[in-house]
C-alpha cells in the first residue's frame, strides 16, 4: 500500500515539471541509448572494414602463394623425370621451371616485406612467412638434384612436403572469415589447388613409369590412392561449384584419366606402358593441368574482386556513417517509435525465415544443449521442440561415424569456430539420413564462444544414389551393365553350395567372340562396344531365369547353368546360345556376323571349387579356338594334365633360347645325276645340358601352334643366315632351307622381321635363303599365304612347299603360290617301289610340277634303288640319309669334299 501511494505521488510531481523539463527527462535517456548504439555501430563498422582489409591482402597473399604452388609442381615434374631419366630428359624444362619458381617466390617475398612495413601481419601473413622461410634450403636441394644425387623419390617428397604446407595454410583461410559466400570461394580455391596438386602427383608417377617401363607395386597403390583422392576432391568441388554460388566446375580429361584407368586395371602393365611415349604423357597432363590454372587464375580473381569490393564499400559506408551519424543521431529520436516497429518487424522477418526455412537449423550452447530448433528440426529429424529443448545435439548421432570423427569435429570446431561435412544422423523412429552440414560458432565481444548455430541439408537420396552407384560399379560391367568376375564369382559359390543339397550339378561356360579384334579394327571401337552390349542382351535371353552371366573384360563371358540333371541340356542351351549369336545384327548401317567359341566345366565330374571351374572352362575354351573357333568343347582333365606338361615344355623351351641351347643340323639335297649340291636344309636340334641331344619330334609338334614357335622360327632364321654368311667367308657358296610353320608365316610382322634380319648383314644374297612351307599351313589361309609369299619372293627369297601331297591342296591352290619347288613327302617315296599307290602319287606330283612350272625335289632318299626310280620318274633331285645325314656345320667342309653320287644315279 505504501509502495503504491510512493508511485502516484512521485507521478504527480512529474506532471508538475514545465514540459522542457519532462521532455529532457523523457528523451535524454534515449538519446543516450541511441548515442551509444550509434557509437557501437560505428566501432562496429571501422572494425569490418579492418576485417575486410586484413582479408583482403590475406587473400591476395593467399592467391600469390597458390601460384607459388603451380610452380613449385612444375619444378617438381621437371626434376622428377630429370633424375629418373639420370640427367637425360627435361633438362631445359627444369631450368625454366626453377625461374618460374623464382619469380613466383620473389612475388609472394615482395608482398610479405610491402606487408611488414605497415601495420601488424595476420596470424595467416605470419604463418605465410615461416613458410616461405622454409624455402631457404630449396637452392641446396637444386644442387643435389642437378647433381643426381637425390633419388627422384627423395626430389618429389621435398617439394611434395612444400606443396602440402601451403595448401594447407589456403585451406585455413576459407575457415577463418564469416562470410559464408567468401568462405565457400576460398574453399573451391583450395580444392582446385587440391586437384592440381593430385593431378601434379600423378604425371610425376607415371612419368617414372613411361621412363623406366614399369611401375612397381607401391606406385600402383599410390596411384590407385590418388585417384580415390582426386575423386573425393572433385565430388567436394561440385559441392562447392553449384550454381548458387557462381562457380564453375572443372573440366575432366578424358585421355589421361582413361589412361592411369587402364593402368590401375590392366593385368599387363608393358603393352599400356609402351603404347605412351613419355611426351604425349606429359602433355595430357600439362593440358589438364593447364584447364585448372586458367579456372583456378579466374576463381582467384573473383575472390579478390569482391573482397576488394566488400572493402571499398564497407570504407564508404564508415565514412558515411561518420558524417552523417550526428544528423541521423538527432533525427532518430523523432523517428524512435518508427525504428521500433521496423525492429519488430525485421524480427518478425528473422522469425519468419528460422521456422520457414527447409533446411534444418538447430542453436546449441557452449556444451552442445540444445537451446532452439525451427520447424525443419521437427519435420526432419521426427522430434518435437519440446523434447529437445535442453537435451545435448549427440541425441541424433546414428553411431555409424565413430568417436574418432566427432574429436575431430569438435577440435576444428574449437580452434577455427566453423566446420563443413557430410554427417549420418539418426531420425527419432531409428531411420538413418545424411545431412550436409554447416556448424558455426557464436562469439561475444570478448571472443567467448556463447552459441553453436548448425544448419543442415538433407542429402540422404544423393547420398544413397552414389553409394548404390558406387557398389553397382564395383560389380558390374560399365558397358553391358552385367555382372562382373567378382559377382559371378559369389554366384558360383552360392551355387555350388546349394548343389551339393539338391543333387543337381552346375556347369561354368566360357564364351569368346571368333576374331573379336579384327571387328575392332575394321569398323571401330564404338561398332565394337555396341556390338558386345548386343551379344551380352542376346545371352541374357538365352539363358534360363536360373542361370547366371557376366562380362570378364573383353570380348569374353561367363555363365554359371545351375540344377543341370546332365550335359545334354547344357548342349542345347549352349548350341542354342551360339545359333542366336550367329544371327546378323546390323550396325551403324553395316551387318555382321558373328561366331563364338564355348568352353566348358560340369560340377559334379570336375570335382574342383569355383576358380577351378572358371579356369577349366577358360582352358576349354582356349582350346575350342585353337581346333577351328565357333565350337562347344567341354574341359578334359587328361588333356589338363597334357597342358601342364605343356606348361613345363614352354618354360624349358624359353630357358633353351635365353642360353642358346639350340643347335642347327644341315641335311644336304643334291642333283642325284650330276652330284651337284643344290643347298642344305637347316634341321633343329635342341642340346639340353641334363637330357643331351633332343629330337625335334619332342618338342616342336607340341610348341607349333604356341607363339614362343616364333620366336624359336626367328633364331633359326638368323642362325641359318650367319651360317651361310661363315661358309661365304671359307668359299662354299650354297644355300639353306628353313621350316616355317603357320604361325609364324602368318603373323602382321614375319615379312617385317625378315627384312630387318638380312638387313642386319649387308653382304648377305637373300637368293641363297629358302622358305619351306608345310602345304597345310597354306591351306589355312591361302589368300593371306600367297600375299606374305609374294613378299619375300621380292626380297629374293626363295619358297618350296614341303611334305607335298600329305594335304588337300587345289589345282588352284598351286596356281596362287607363288612357290618354286615341291618337295614329296618321303612317306611317298619310301613305300613307292613296294606300293604301287605311292608310285602314282609321286608320279602324279611330278607331272604338277612339270605342268605347273615347279621344281620338284623328293625327301627320304634312302636307297639308291629309290633314286633310280626318282630319276626314272623324271625328278632328279634328292636329299634322304642315302644322300648324307644331318650333320653340324663344322662337319660340312668334309662332307662337300668327300661326296659323290653313285655310279647307278649316274648312269641312268
């Protein structure tokens, strides 16, 4: 009552005061609020023009030590491929390098003294300089460089350390501004440094590897690394470069990155390794490189346009509000009820935009409670305001990032008073979602951290569509969409465990498209790739729902029958497979014709686990293209064992050539009338140093139609004509025949090869060397046999047709050889004077020959019966043990000087 009765009487007294009076009273404590607001307002202002300023020249200094970096990469490719090459290569990109460097140093140097002069450095300019102090050494690391005594590892480490230490300090200033606009730029700055970086580590990788010819283990794993990191890096960057913000995302070079695909994937390195030339790596990679310096320089431009913008106008508006503060002190006070309600209603804006807005805003005190949450929070997360108000923000966590990623959050939260990811939170009905999330600290003047303000995208359906996206690549096919090995893998594994209880086998079928390659090559990769995807569409319906089909790579696929009873359904789904196939299909207005080889595997006969299976199939199918193509053939495991054995020939075989265990024996063929020796025929022999002297029956039949045959073909080839060239050297001039099988005769480069080995000796009379071709080796492609024939008959060859009547030659087959001589098998003459049969085919041969223009020469002369007869039937040339044996060249002279043809050759 008392308290009451005080208030009116002290109200009646205020009424009493003149009106000057009640109004000074009224409005001098507004004034004085308005007058400190005023002056907060204008320290306010100075101190985010200073802000700008001092991020302004952070930013410039930021820009300077980005092109610093640039260089620094360079310089670190240069001296990379400098000491991987041992001082050979880049020698002049390496000087230019180093001044590039120079100049960039002597840049950011300038600016960092221009700085010191002035008012007191950021911590980021402090940072900047103890870093560019650590550069001080960079002219003592030249030094070893140049003098090659820095391993290239050692030399990439060095500048890579420099690389990383910048970067990491342009990273720290997208954390250090406010300005969220200006923080994400700063931010895609750094990620394209980033890039750059990782796309600067791969060209000095590579690079080592074109120079060397090889990548080692941890260079691919390295590779591999980066280019997780430079995916990453690029999924962030299109994070930062939408189009809200006005960036734009970087370029991708398709060249380079299909190349180090290739590398990462490809089971041989050395093909990959050679079809690149070091250059053409360098400059795919400088072009890439390239495109992000040119956005990077742009990015850099913007950001310090508009922060010198920002700065500009923050300085105007100071001065402004200096100017004109006293004149709108004075008039604000008229207009203090109208600033009241423009503040209420700008609060009512503010309030309006909290509960509107779709993305999740959630304000936490400085121990993580919760203190408010809008109307997203609720519709996201399920949880009302009410039952969060108070509760700590761990409430949402979903447990799937570990403790380890929260310290880490709060730590940078801490000391930078932001943070920026992807984050799993858990929904209040136990439903995982994926936020991308900004978390920022509210400080007061004192620097005192009051509030956390976290506001949060939903990104659960991107989020999810990539992960789906990543894990349907990681086991299918990117062209035909099909399982790949790894999933068809798992699929025979389930399968063949499912068997065992159903009593039902599984087969595992090989498939490979006939002559894939030159489909490839005559209509182009892009016909070949629709090609497959049609093939792999066409399995897919000619297979049971039951079964399964992937691509392995290639032209190859696989497929896994399941619940087969016996073969013979497998016959009839396989035979149907390729009787599909087989149908034209018409591409980019051309038609095609396709056939397909199968190979086989049946669980339960072969009784092997998956990989076993897939490895059967894969030798049956090998198999099915060595015996014609465009067939079914089911793996044998005798015929396994037979390949083992194989196997071990081919390594003993390649061991032979590596230590010139190979021998040429020298049969001679002669004019059995006159004695004249018309040359020798090079017969192999193998001088194994635990086995002694092998027959050729042993080892040549099972090699004939491996490549290595090749390459024993190609010494025998360059061991015949260094023999012909010694004998030239001691007077005995005569020629030699070497075998050549059709794989040899056959492959792109035999004519090629031949050409360069007798230009390897310029004395040497090509007419002295003669091709003998089995008749069934022509037979198998006698248009591509008559074109390589052709060709080393300009050379000056020589060709004979050997084994002569054991194949199935045309009269036009002989027509379109260009042949001279056909030799009778000896299995012909041996038997003649016994079998009248064998009698009239050397007969028939000979007449041919005569009528075909062919020299004719028989081989297995034993006797000089057999002669007789020969030289009776008109072909007076011969070669057989009755004539001489194989011998060793040293063994020729004597022989050449003790020969004579008998007296009974002589006179008939």
């Amino acid at each position: 009552m008392f308290h009451k009765r005080y208030v009116e009487k002290t109200i009646r007294r205020f009424d009493k005061l003149p009106l000057a009076a009640r109004a000074f009273l009224t409005f001098t404590p507004l004034f004085i609020a308005v007058a400190w607001m005023s002056l907060a307002n204008g320290l306010t202002l100075f101190q985010t023009a200073q802000d700008l300023e001092l991020l302004e020249k952070d930013t410039q200094r930021a820009v300077d030590a980005g092109f610093l970096v640039g260089a620094l990469q360079n310089e670190r490719a240069a001296s990379s491929i400098y000491v991987e090459s041992r001082g050979q290569l880049h020698s002049q990109k390496l000087q230019d390098a180093r001044k590039n460097t120079n100049r960039k140093l002597a840049i950011l140097k300038t600016a960092l003294t221009d700085t010191a002069k002035g008012t007191s450095a950021s911590n980021f300019e402090q940072n900047l300089k103890r870093r560019v102090k650590a550069l001080t050494r960079l002219q003592h690391y030249r030094q070893r460089v140049d003098s090659l005594s820095a391993p290239s590892a050692e030399a990439r480490n060095y500048f890579t350390l420099h690389v990383d230490g910048f970067n990491e300090l342009i990273s720290s200033l997208s954390e250090q501004t406010s300005l969220n606009h200006i923080g994400r730029k700063l931010r895609a700055y750094f990620l394209l440094n980033r890039l750059k970086e990782l796309v600067g580590r791969e060209r000095v990788i590579i690079s080592g590897a074109l120079i060397n010819q090889r990548l080692t283990e941890s260079q691919l794993y390295e590779l591999t690394f980066n280019a997780g990191r430079q995916f990453s890096a690029r999924m962030m960057l299109d994070i930062q470069t939408e189009s809200r913000n006005g960036l734009q995302a970087p370029p991708i070079i398709p060249e380079g990155i299909r190349f180090s695909d290739q590398l990462m994937k490809s089971p041989n390195l050395a093909p990959l390794l050679q079809s690149m030339s070091l250059q053409e790596w360098i400059t795919l990679q400088d072009q890439h490189i390239a495109q992000l310096s040119t956005i990077e320089t742009a990015l850099a431009q913007d950001i310090l346009h508009e922060t010198s913008t920002m700065r500009s106008q923050a300085q105007q508006h100071l001065w402004r509000y200096i100017i004109f503060s006293p004149l709108i002190l004075l008039g604000s006070l008229g207009f203090a009820y109208l600033v009241l309600r423009h503040i209420k209603t700008q609060l009512q804006l503010a309030e309006a935009v909290f509960e509107h807005s779709h993305d999740r805003v959630t304000i936490a005190d400085q121990n993580g409670n919760i203190v408010e949450v809008n109307k997203a929070f609720t519709e996201i997360t399920g949880y009302s305001r009410s039952e969060v108000l108070g509760k700590n923000s761990r409430i949402l966590q979903s447990g799937r990032q570990d403790k380890a990623f929260y310290k880490q959050l709060w730590e940078q939260l801490i000391r930078t008073g932001s943070w920026q990811g992807e984050v799993w939170n858990r929904r209040k009905n136990g439903e995982f979602y994926a936020e991308l999330t900004t978390i920022s600290a509210v400080k007061n003047r004192k620097g005192t951290t009051n509030y956390y303000v976290s506001v949060s995208s939903e990104i659960t359906e991107r989020a999810r569509q990539h992960q789906e996206q990543l894990e349907f690549s990681a086991y299918h096919d990117p062209l035909t969409k099909l399982p790949n090995e790894a999933l068809i893998r798992d699929r025979l594994v389930h399968a063949l465990s499912t068997s065992a209880h159903r009593g039902k086998g599984v087969v595992v079928a090989a498939l490979d498209i006939d002559h894939f390659r030159e489909i490839n090559d005559r209509h182009g990769h892009a016909v070949g790739d629709q090609l497959l995807e049609i093939v792999g569409k066409r399995l897919l319906a000619s297979l049971r729902d039951v079964d399964s089909l992937a691509r392995t790579g290639g032209d190859e696929f696989l497929m896994v029958l399941e619940s087969i009873n016996d073969t013979t359904l497998v016959n009839h789904i396989l035979e149907r497979v390729q009787s599909e196939l087989a149908q034209p299909i018409c591409l980019d207005g051309q038609t095609i014709s396709v056939r397909t080889s199968i190979g086989a595997s049946y669980f339960p006969e072969d009784r092997s686990d998956g990989d076993a299976l897939i490895r059967h199939a894969t030798q049956a199918l090998h198999e099915a293209k060595r015996n014609g193509r465009g067939r079914l053939i089911w793996f044998d495991s005798e015929k396994e064992r037979s390949q083992s054995a194989l196997s071990l020939l081919l390594k003993q075989v390649e061991n032979a050539l590596t230590h010139n265990e190979f021998r040429l024996h020298f049969q001679p063929k002669v004019n059995m009338v006159t004695g004249d020796v018309i040359g020798f025929e090079a017969l192999l022999r193998w001088q194994a140093p635990h086995r002694g002297l092998v027959p050729p029956g042993q080892f040549l039949p099972q090699i004939e139609q491996h490549p290595i045959s090749i390459n024993v073909g190609n010494w025998v080839i360059r061991s015949a004509i260094a023999q012909i060239e010694h004998w030239k050297a001691e007077g005995i001039q005569t020629s030699v025949s070497v075998n050549i099988n059709s794989l040899q005769l056959l492959a792109p480069n035999f004519v090629q090869q031949l050409e360069e080995q007798i230009q390897n000796h310029p004395e040497f009379d090509a007419r002295s060397l003669e091709l003998e071709i089995l008749e069934s080796t022509a037979i198998n492609d006698i248009k591509l046999a008559g074109d390589v024939l052709e060709k080393c008959r300009r050379l000056g060859i020589h060709a004979s047709l050997d084994d002569f009547g054991t194949g199935y030659a045309s009269l036009d087959y002989l027509k379109r050889l260009p042949a001279e001589t056909l030799k009778i098998d000896q299995g012909f003459v041996q038997d003649m004077q016994s079998d009248t049969g064998n009698k009239a085919i050397v007969k028939g041969i000979i007449g041919l020959a005569d009528a075909f223009g062919f020299k004719v020469i028989a081989e297995g002369v034993e006797t000089e019966e057999q002669g007789k007869e020969l030289i009776a039937l008109g072909c007076s040339a011969g070669q057989g043990f009755g004539i001489g044996r194989p011998m060793p060249a040293e063994e020729v002279p004597r022989w050449l000087a003790n020969w004579r043809p008998t007296d009974i050759w002589h006179d008939s």
